[in-house]
C-alpha cells in the first residue's frame, strides 16, 4: 500500500475518500516453473525467493504490488506504477526497465524439479485505472482495476503463449527467461522521456510483434517485446511529478516478429 495512503487509513478515512480514476501503468506479471501445476508450488523457499526479488526492483523504481495471487492459473502479481505519492513523469520507462531485470535475475532460480530455469511472463499497460479500497468490511484491499488492467493481463497470457511455443521449438532443453510485452503507448512513453531519463529509456530495445486480439477488444493491437541494451541506475526519485510526457519518437525500435 502507499505511504500516503496508509497514512489516511491510520487516521480513519476509508471507502471512497481513499478511491480514485488516476493514469497508471499496469503491469501484470507471472511466475512459471514454480510447480508440475500452475496451482502448485513445489519449493516456498524458491518461490520466497522470487516474491523477494519482485520486491528488491520495486523499491528500487517506486513501483507497488497490489496483490500476489497464487490460484489455479499459477503465480501472478498485479503491479503498478505512478499510484498515490510516487507518480513521476518516467513512470513507464521504470515499469519496463524493472520488468526487464526481472526478467533477467528471475531465471537464475531453479525450477521445481531442477530440470530448467523459472520464467516471467510480464504484460505492461499504460492508462486510466481505478486506484482504491476493495472487497468486505471484514476483508479489503488497496487495489488497482479497469479496461488497462485487463489488457495487462491479457499480454501477460501472450507472453505465456511464446515461452511456450519457445519450449515447444527446444524441445524442452533450453532454458527460456521468458517476455516482457507491452503496449504501444507505453513504448511512446518510454521514447519521449529520453531527455528526462536518458539512463532508463535508452536502456531499452522494442521488437514490434505482429498485431494481436485480446479478450475484451474487437480490433487488432499493435504489441511491442521489450529488451534490455544495458542496465541502467536506479533512479533518482526527487519529488513527485505528474505533468504529462513530452516529445516523442527518438529511441530504438526494431521490426520484427
């Protein structure tokens, strides 16, 4: 939860005084080879391990998981990015560059039976969110929801399509780190905060994947694979800033597939 926010807690404000439509960026992010199952998790050591390391970046770059979900359809967190008192103007550049260590640390871990490598299937959105309470009187949750958060999701379920087609292809042999995939806006924004935060975005490779349909949207979108070039510092996070992106298209983008 954000300081600020529980804050406002400790001193009795609750339901819709806590509750807001804010621009956000949305990342969904799953665990794979945890357990034979999704369900299933065959060391708490590893998977302590995993959450452990989630935490470490998200520190780092002032993102916050709003939930750990482990269910029938595996290890996910809901992450986001410019919540309450740590918004800033290159909030896009630090969601994917965090992914992106992620993705890089996490496969370093074994996975359940020693056979391969974890992997992490990252979906990263960008735009208006509900950001607020959720759930029962006896039960609630700060949590973040809306259409964005849906299409998180819905890549991150993409990017669980290619570590499969990819362990598919190797016959299971090769160890896959997995994808971060991302929408359009959120590669728009990472380009335009070059001057801001030339360490971060320049850190940042985009692969234009060809055009997809997600569950909930009837037209095709365009989808970008993240890479990283190098690995930046962690940012300087001087004050909160929430005016909007400027500038646009400088960077480095790839065709392909």
């Amino acid at each position: 939860m954000p300081a600020v926010i529980d804050e406002q807690v400790r001193v009795g404000i609750s339901g819709l005084l806590l509750s807001s439509k804010r621009k956000l960026i949305s990342v969904f992010m799953k665990v794979i080879g945890l357990g034979p199952n999704p369900c299933e998790v065959a060391s708490l050591d590893t998977c302590q391990t995993a959450v452990l390391a989630v935490q470490e970046q998200l520190s780092k770059f002032d993102g916050i998981n709003t939930r750990l979900i482990c269910d029938d359809k595996g290890v996910r967190f809901l992450i986001g990015f410019g919540m309450p008192g740590r918004a800033y103007e290159d909030d896009e550049s630090r969601a994917v560059v965090s992914s992106l260590q992620l993705q890089a640390e996490l496969p370093a871990l074994p996975n359940y039976d020693g056979s391969g490598r974890l992997a992490v299937a990252i979906g990263i959105t960008s735009g208006t969110v509900f950001c607020g309470e959720a759930g029962s009187e006896k039960r609630r949750e700060y949590t973040i929801n809306g259409s964005r958060v849906n299409i998180a999701a819905r890549l991150m379920q993409f990017a669980v399509k290619l570590i499969d087609k990819d362990h598919a292809q190797a016959a299971k042999e090769a160890d896959v780190g997995g994808y971060v995939i991302v929408g359009s806006e959120v590669r728009d924004a990472v380009l335009a905060s070059i001057e801001r935060s030339p360490d971060m975005a320049l850190s940042c490779d985009f692969i234009e994947h060809d055009k997809i349909t997600v569950k909930g949207s009837k037209e095709k979108m365009t989808v970008y694979k993240a890479k990283e070039k190098g690995r930046p510092q962690t940012p300087s996070n001087a004050e909160d800033m929430s005016a909007p992106s400027a500038g646009a298209g400088r960077g480095s983008v790839l065709k392909g597939r």
